[in-house]
C-alpha cells in the first residue's frame, strides 16, 4: 500500500503548485509567504519529503527519485492532473526528478536559490564539512550563517539550525545529502523546454547569478534569473513577502 506523504495545503485556486524544501529545511518554511499568497488563484501543497516534517516518521530510501514518486502520487490524491513545482536549494534538484519523471504533468517550476541539475560538486572537504553538520547543530548554524551572507544575528542561524534538527530524522537528513552534493543528471535536462524561473538572492555566496547563468540558464532555454535584494539562501525566512509576490507574479504570467 502507498504512503502519502505529509502535506498542508494553502488556497484553491486553479493553479495547482508543490512546493519542495531545502536540505535544512521542512513545509514550515513557507509559512511566512502565506499571507502575501493569492487562495483564489493558486492552490499550494507544501510537501514534505520521507523523514521530514509531517513525514518525519516516514521510512524510505530518502533518495530524489523516490522523491519523485511521493510527488506525483500527492498529485493524483489531490486530483491534480498538471501543476507547478518551486523548490529551495536541495528541492531545486528533487522537483526536477519530478519532471523527469513526468514532464508532460509540470507547467512550470520556479527554483529559490536551487541546486542545479548537476549538483553542488562539492569536494571531498566541503562534503566532509557538511557532513559533520549531520550531528552538531553549531555546524549547521555555521553553515546556515555563512549561506546567507554572514549579516544576520547568531541566534536566527541557531534558531533556523535548531528548528531543522527537530523537523528532520537523523538518517534521513543524512541520506539526502549526497544526492544533491554530488549527483549529476544534467544531461538529462539539457534543452529541456519546461519555463523556469530562478531567483537568487544578492548575499548567497554560493547560489550565485553566475553560477545560475552557467547552469539552470544553458540547459533551459525558457529559463529566466532574478536576484532578490537583502537576501541570502534562505530569501523565504529572508524577504518573504518580495519573495511571493515575485513567484506569483511570474507564476501567473501566461
């Protein structure tokens, strides 16, 4: 038997939309873009991957392509037969496995400061780095700080980084990682012409506008960049009412 994962739902308007979380993150995230959302014209599902948040108790092989198929199977439950995708960092990897695995069901996706199809191609190093994150939350709170521009107050990175160990199994937060720190499919994406829209904030030291231009925007060609002033990675914690103004501004564009 399916297990559906955990989701809450936002507005029923008729643009269908799955939203997918970071590394660190959990469907709380977008709680502060709600009240700058439209209800009458989008309808939004936050999901939650296997071992996060409201699929915190979900067993799985935490992988992107089992990702996929959680997706697409919350879909068919919500009798959403096409929807749009927007995913934050890691989710900008995982909603393209949903595409991959059913491109004729997505309208669109809209990426917030998103991984590219090839990984963050990190080195032995900094993926030891982050591994060490997996058990020292002040490891994730470091990280969190530096990501967005080291400009904010010690204690918002703690809380963010507190808030990510609670909403997130120890084996699945880890299981996760390599699938966006190393895997590679852009091949499969090259030439793609599903419309995307990236946005990327201004203080995000590694999610850059070049970095984007090198990447999302060669292998889309129906991609297109914004930066988002006074935000670093985190531009839904960071800036959120710009933020969903700026997705559904796009969102409904025709």
């Amino acid at each position: 038997m399916t297990t559906l994962n955990g989701f809450t739902q936002f507005g029923d308007g008729p643009h269908k939309v799955i939203v997918l979380n970071g590394w660190f993150g959990s469907s709380v995230d977008w709680h502060a873009l709600t009240p700058a959302l439209d209800p009458e014209r989008f309808g939004y599902a936050f999901f939650d991957y296997r071992g996060y948040g409201l699929s915190h108790e979900i067993d799985g092989a935490f992988s992107f392509d089992e990702v996929a198929g959680d997706v697409l199977a919350l879909a068919d439950h919500l009798g959403w037969p096409r929807f749009s995708l927007i995913g934050h960092s890691m989710g900008g990897m995982a909603m393209q496995r949903v595409l991959l695995a059913a491109p004729e069901r997505i309208v669109k996706m809209a990426g917030v400061s998103a991984v590219p199809a090839c990984g963050s191609r990190m080195d032995d190093t900094r993926l030891a780095m982050f591994s060490a994150a997996v058990d020292d939350v002040a490891k994730r709170a470091g990280i969190i700080h530096f990501s967005t521009g080291s400009r904010h107050a010690a204690r918002w990175s703690a809380n963010l980084a507190q808030q990510s160990q609670r909403e997130s199994r120890r084996e699945a937060f880890a299981a996760y990682l390599p699938h966006w720190a190393t895997g590679d499919f852009a091949a499969q994406v090259e030439g793609n012409p599903t419309p995307v829209k990236l946005f990327v904030g201004e203080h995000d030291p590694a999610i850059t506008v070049d970095l984007m231009t090198r990447t999302w925007l060669k292998w889309y060609p129906n991609a297109t960049l914004e930066s988002l002033p006074n935000a670093g990675h985190y531009a839904m914690y960071e800036v959120p009412v710009a933020l969903a103004t700026a997705l559904e501004n796009w969102l409904a564009e025709p």
